[in-house]
C-alpha cells in the first residue's frame, strides 16, 4: 500500500502543473482556451456520461456523490493524442498533440463513505494563425501572425457520502491555476518594422460542486439510477503584463524599441452550471446512460474582453447518450466476455460565438458533436484494467469566416486498484 501510494505522489510531484502544449485548435485564441470536460476515459468513451454515477465501482469525475460505491481503492492516469484537420474556405491545414490529462486517486471510506483527489487538464490554449490583408491588384499590404500557448490546470478533492440507503451527496473543491502568453506580430508593406503585441497572464480561481445520486432497484438485478450535480458560480482572476513593441524579422526576430508596457487585469466568471442523469441496467452487465447539462453564459471582463473583440458568449448546454455491455465479467474462460464493451454520443453548444469577417455584427455560435466507442481491457489482478476511448467529431463551421474543425481523439487510461484498509483473514 505505501509503495503504491509513493509512487502516485511522485507522479503527481512531477507533472508540476500539466506544462505541455495540448491543443492547436484556433477556437483556444478565445477566453481562457477551449474547456478540458472533467471526465475519465470510461466516460468519454461513452460520449461524457456519468453524472448518474452508474459505472460500476470505477472512480468517476462527473459526480462527487459517486464516491461512495467505491468498494477499493482506485488510482489511474491518463494520456491523450488529439489529431488535428482545419479547414476553412480556401484552405485545409492538419495538426496533433500529444499530452497527459489526469491523474487521481479514489478511496472507499468504510462502506458508506469514499473520497478522491487528482490533478486534471482544465482549459487548454494552442494556436497558430495566420491573416494576410490584400489590395485591389491582390497584393499583399499587410500580414499578421497570431500565436498562443498555455492553458489552466485544476487540483481537486471530494468526498461523498450515503446519508440513507440508495441516496448519496457530495461535495467536491478545486482550484484552478495556469499561465498563457498571446502575441500578434503585424508587418505593413513599405514599412520596415512590425510591431508585435505579448499578453503573458497568470490564472488562478476556485470552484465548488455539489451533487447527489439515488439509486431504485425495480426488479433483480435492475436499477434505475437517477443524478444531478451543480457547479457554483465562481470566477478567475487573470492578472497579466501587456507589452507593445517595435521588431525586426528579418531573420531571427529582434525586439526594438518599446512603445507600451503596463499590467492589466481580467475576470473570467462562469456562471451555475446545473448536470442531470439518467441510467438504467445491470451494473455488472450493461447499462444505458443520458446526460444533459446547461448553463448561462460566461461573462469576461478587463484584459480578457479587450484581447477577444470577435467574442460572445451565450448559454450553453449539452447532450450525452451513451452506454456499456459485459458479456460476463467473472468469465473463467474467455478473456474476451470479461471486456467492457462502450459507445456513445454527444452534441454540444459550447456558448461561444464568433464574428468571423470581424465588420459588422454578425456572431456565429460554434457547435460541437461527436461518437465515442472504447474499450476496457482487464489486466493481471482482477482490479487492474486499461481504459481505451476513440473518438471523432466536429466543431464550428466554413461559413462566416470560420474555420471547421475536425479531430479524432485517442485517449488511454491505466487503471489500478487495490484493498488497503481489509482486514487480515488468515495470520
């Protein structure tokens, strides 16, 4: 036990916050990046459900009162590969990322109670883009290059308890932290130094969750399991440093003379965020699971308006169908029976509008829809297994001046567990 135990805190110790770059989408230009879904693996593959918490003994992100149907402890990590098509109305480009995305840990508290804690991705931020401007003869007059890095982490801990039978609460708590850094170089014809602008911020904020599960037997062996989950409105501080100044990029580039350098502030404030669920099925066999979350929209303020003036943001929701089967999960004598077999769906309205031509007035909203299937494969002890989801989706749209997006996620999860607190039946 505390062998298994070091090695989760040395790991956790080394990932020092999820410094990588984990995305190249250029809709991770707006606010603070495009949201990271707390989510595992299992649930992923199954289009994001899980808030009615019906996966059987599997540590769940979706919601805290799930932590009481941990019957072992469960620790497991996460990485993911996101591969990349842009395409807009004249042209097509391809990308991919490769990155860690969660580690955490799950521990039953005698048979009522549990809790976990971890570490998770939570916004991410990584683009390049490109915009040339051209004269009547179609020569270029100007041409501007935009790059972003960074994004948000988030620490978390909950805890869940059964207040009567059938019916769980939880709380879960997180802090939110990270570091981004913007620039817009600009070059105008006949002029012989661009000018480049450098947002370097810092974000850190809290957040609360609070949920409940209730699960109903109506026959043998068959439950309906009914959850909610609310995330409280909170908000992030975005303090940063603006610099305005001259460069040279012929060749290597070589800053000149300074033309503006000032600190700002922003607030990124996410309003109540309410998740509902429904599930039915055999926990050891299969289940059918829909989710449905909403909330109103995020509200930005400061540096952070300032920085995105082709940005709205209006309500969001989204819609999640999915589902697993087991053939027969204490199978002697087929590996293949004891395979979790998982699908799913889901569509989505991230609440993101964009001004695309960047005149008038006219914002798109940007959609977001995807099919999922996965696997989990046992592994060595009967507690041990490794998660697999694929996904494929969509996002925005070719009109407007947008880009479409399209990608394809494989993501991967080691899952371990392990009796701590047993007692010892043979001395």
């Amino acid at each position: 036990m505390i062998k298994n135990l070091t090695v989760i805190i040395t790991l956790i110790i080394c990932v020092q916050g999820f410094a990588q770059k984990a995305d190249s989408s250029p809709y991770s230009a707006l606010g603070i990046g495009n949201e990271v879904h707390s989510k595992t693996v299992e649930e992923m593959s199954m289009g994001g459900v899980g808030t009615s918490g019906s996966i059987n003994n599997q540590l769940s992100f979706s919601n805290p009162a799930s932590y009481t149907s941990l019957k072992i402890t469960r620790y497991t990590l996460s990485a993911e590969n996101r591969a990349f098509r842009f395409k807009d109305e004249t042209s097509s480009d391809n990308s991919s990322n490769a990155y860690l995305s969660y580690l955490a840990m799950g521990i039953p508290l005698g048979d009522k109670a549990g809790f976990a804690f971890g570490l998770q991705l939570n916004s991410t931020i990584g683009y390049t883009i490109t915009e040339n401007t051209f004269d009547a003869n179609d020569e270029l007059v100007q041409a501007g290059l935009y790059e972003g890095d960074g994004g948000t982490s988030r620490v978390f801990l909950g805890f869940g308890y059964e207040v009567f039978k059938n019916f769980s609460l939880g709380l879960e708590g997180k802090y939110i932290f990270g570091k981004t850094e913007k620039t817009i170089i600009s070059q105008s014809r006949d002029v012989r130094l661009a000018t480049k602008y450098k947002l370097e911020g810092s974000i850190n904020g809290f957040g609360l969750k609070a949920g409940a599960i209730y699960k109903k037997e109506i026959k043998p062996s068959l439950f309906v399991n009914i959850g909610a989950s609310v995330e409280l409105e909170n908000e992030l501080d975005f303090n940063a440093n603006e610099y305005l100044y001259s460069v040279s990029i012929s060749g290597a580039e070589s800053p000149r003379d300074t033309i503006l350098s000032l600190d700002s502030k922003g607030i990124y404030k996410t309003p109540l965020k309410t998740n509902l669920g429904l599930s039915i099925g055999n926990p050891l066999k299969w289940s059918v699971m829909v989710d449905y979350s909403f909330r109103d929209a995020v509200d930005i303020s400061g540096n952070l308006a300032g920085y995105n003036p082709k940005l709205e943001y209006e309500k969001s929701s989204k819609l999640s169908i999915g589902g697993y089967f087991i053939p027969k999960y204490n199978s002697i004598s087929s590996y293949w029976d004891r395979i979790s077999y998982r699908a799913g769906v889901r569509f989505e309205n991230t609440g993101i509008k964009v001004n695309g031509s960047g005149t008038g007035s006219e914002f798109t909203s940007i959609t977001d829809y995807g099919i999922s299937f996965g696997l989990g494969l046992p592994v060595g002890k009967r507690y041990s297994k490794i998660d697999t989801s694929f996904e494929y989706g969509q996002m925005g749209t070719t009109s407007n001046g947008l880009t479409k997006e399209t990608y394809f996620n494989f993501r991967v999860a080691l899952a371990f567990g392990d009796k701590w607190f047993g007692r010892r039946q043979i001395n």
